[in-house]
C-alpha cells in the first residue's frame, strides 16, 4: 500500500476517498447513488504513520446531481489530497 517514497500510494487514496464518498451518501435513505465521477489532486506526500482522516462536504447539491468534495489529512492536519466526486441520484422505488 506504500509508494517508493513510504507514502500511502495514490490509488489507495483514491478508493479511500470514494468509500468516504459512499458513507457519507449511505445517510440519505430516500436515494440511491451511482458515481458519474471522481477527481483526486494529490497535494503532497500521505504518510505511512498515523491516522488519515477524511471529510466529506456537499459542493453542489442538486435535484439529481450531487457534488461532494472530501479532504483527505494526515495526523498532522496537514491535507494530502482533495477528492471531488459527482454522483447520480435516483429515488428508491417503494
């Protein structure tokens, strides 16, 4: 999971972010959501030590398409990544 650099590799920044994504939308019961997108900036090195921390907040939160925008932090507060998703919404049938 490491790089050459003993950093967190960016493909598992990415698949964190996107679970951090799903959490985050598994609150809303009334919809079901379907990824259209996922753009990760990486900003610096993640660290291998300590603890990554993840938050999620709505950019753009319309009738059927929803931006989230998560920052991804090391134990220092330093963030290492932002994570901007976009994702479909259907309402769930009854």
């Amino acid at each position: 999971m490491l790089n050459f650099r003993d950093a967190v590799h960016g493909g598992v920044l990415m698949g964190l972010a996107h679970e951090a994504q799903n959490a985050f939308f598994a609150t809303d019961t009334d919809y079901d959501f379907r990824r259209l997108r996922l753009c990760v900036d990486y900003l610096r090195p993640a660290p291998s030590e300590g603890r990554l921390v993840f938050r999620s907040t709505v950019v753009r939160g319309g009738r059927r398409l929803r931006t989230v925008r998560t920052e991804i932090a090391g134990s220092d507060g330093k963030v290492v990544a932002v994570a901007t998703g976009t994702t479909a919404a259907t309402a769930r049938a009854s």
